[in-house]
C-alpha cells in the first residue's frame, strides 16, 4: 500500500468521511500524478532539446 493510501486511510478515521469520497480522492489523486508526470516529461524533454538545438513542438493541454 502507498503511503498516500496509509495517510487517506488515516485521515478517514479522524474525519470520518465515507468510502465514496475516500474513492473520489485517490481518483483525483491519481489524476493529478498523472498530470504532474506528463509536465515533468515535458521539461525534461525541452532541456535536451535546448542542449541539442532541436526545436520541441509546443504542449498540448
């Protein structure tokens, strides 16, 4: 189990939130990892494009 699932789990015995929001969360969670993965990529991509002197094409949304 990820420590976020330990933590949510935690959190969810101090604010007694139902399984349904609980489910919502790490949904959201796992959206935005996935969002954050994808600009890091980006960057790591345009700083070697920026050392070869390739142009990288912009980034879609």
């Amino acid at each position: 189990m990820s420590r976020f699932s330990q933590l949510m789990q935690r959190g969810q015995r101090k604010v007694h939130y139902r399984e349904r929001q609980a489910k919502l969360l790490m949904t959201l969670s796992d959206e935005q990892h996935k969002a954050i993965a994808q600009l890091l990529q980006y960057w790591l991509n345009d700083d070697e494009s920026a050392k070869t002197g390739a142009k990288q094409p912009d980034r879609q949304q």
